[in-house]
C-alpha cells in the first residue's frame, strides 16, 4: 500500500523521501501492470529495479514491512499524535479492513495509524480524497513528518535493536542488524529539518477501465537531478 524509496546522504546528513503511488503503470514482458503487483510477481528485487530504471538511483536496501509490523513499530514508539483532518469511515470485509477514525488531534497507536494510512475513499459516494492515491500519499507523508519530529530522539533510538529484532517475523529485508548500527551512529546527531518529502511526478489516468499513475518520466529525471544525491 506504501512505496517509499529513501535517498540519505550523511554528508551533508539529508534525507530524501520520495512516494511512488502504488497505481504506478510499469511493465512486465510488455504488458501494464501497477508497481505494487511486482511484489507478487518477482520481490522486492523487481521492485526495486523498476524503481532504479524509474529515477536512476540505485536501491542498495529493501524493506518490506506487513501491517502487523506496522502497527507494532508505532505502539512500540508509544504511538504518533496527529491531527486527522476530517472524519475517515471505510468497511471492506472482504479485506477485513475497517476503516473509524474521528477528526481532530489525537495519539494514533498501531491500529489507528494503519487506518490513516490506508485511508482513499468512504464507501459512499464522494467520500475521500479528490485526487485518490496522490491525496492518500500527501496524508502520508504528513504522517511520517509527525513521525520523524516526534520520535527521531535518543529516547527512541535506543530502542533499535528491540525493533529491529521485533519485528523480524513482520518483514523482508537484506538489512542486517550491523548495519542499523552502523548507521545509528549519524542518526543520532540527525536535524529533522533536513528530511524532504516529494512525490514523483505523473498523473492519474483511467486505462482499460483501470486506475493508472503514469509517471512523467522528464519531470522525474529533473527532480532526481536538482534534488536527489547520487
């Protein structure tokens, strides 16, 4: 449901996060596909090399993180408050996906934090976000600024290695603990002034009675070029 591609650079120690809509349209032996089918189809492996050829940076780690994982790394941050800008009400059974969420400013747990970040559409008419994925995307990434203000702090740092090991049956990876150390040691010292949010470029379009983010790939290389470190 999230797609993220990280770009950190410890000199000047900026970070880079760029949302990819999962509506994406890449291609498979020449068919249309959305990015987040690849998962199914050939990893994260495949993922990630859709995404390499998309921006021309190299992915030199995966993360994939099930909702279970999710909701247990914020319960184990102590949950992330945030103001939920209108009232959120979706019910999927088929997806057991239950969507209640009132607004206003509140401490969202593990739970409530995967509704906000699930969140598209109401089942009824109109309800939900004008711009579908991209409007869900911008809500998320207000969430992981909430997220990065609030917890990137020693108190919650030293908490890594219990994470890290937690959350070992909720995700794939080719992490390995050293090198969450290894990195911890920039972090620690990290402003969360320098964590910059984008979006890659594109625009919905309706394909074949599918919903499709299509990509603009001139667009994307600049943004790359001016913004991202290589």
């Amino acid at each position: 449901d999230v797609i993220l591609l990280m770009n950190y650079s410890p000199t000047p120690g900026k970070v880079n996060i760029l949302s990819i809509s999962r509506d994406t349209m890449v291609y498979v032996k020449s068919k249309p596909v959305k990015i987040n089918s690849l998962i199914a189809i050939g990893g994260e492996r495949l993922v990630a090399d859709r995404i390499e050829k998309m921006t021309g940076l190299m992915v030199d780690y995966y993360v994939t993180i099930d909702f279970a994982g999710f909701r247990k790394v914020i319960d184990t941050l102590d949950g992330v408050e945030f103001d939920v800008p209108f009232n959120m009400n979706y019910d999927d059974p088929d997806q057991n996906l239950h969507i209640h969420l009132e607004k206003g400013r509140q401490m969202l747990d593990g739970k409530r934090a995967e509704q906000l970040v699930r969140y598209r559409k109401g089942n009824r008419k109109n309800e939900g976000y004008e711009d579908g994925d991209i409007g869900r995307i911008k809500m998320q990434q207000q969430f992981i600024e909430s997220l990065i203000q609030q917890k990137l702090k020693l108190k919650y740092l030293s908490k890594a290695d219990d994470i890290y090991f937690i959350l070992k049956e909720h995700l794939s990876t080719n992490i390995e603990i050293g090198d969450v150390r290894y990195y911890l040691k920039y972090i620690k010292d990290f402003d969360y002034h320098n964590v910059r949010l984008f979006t890659i470029p594109g625009e919905a379009q309706i394909i074949d009675g599918l919903s499709y983010f299509i990509h603009d790939s001139k667009e994307t290389k600049k943004m790359i070029n001016e913004e991202f470190t290589r």
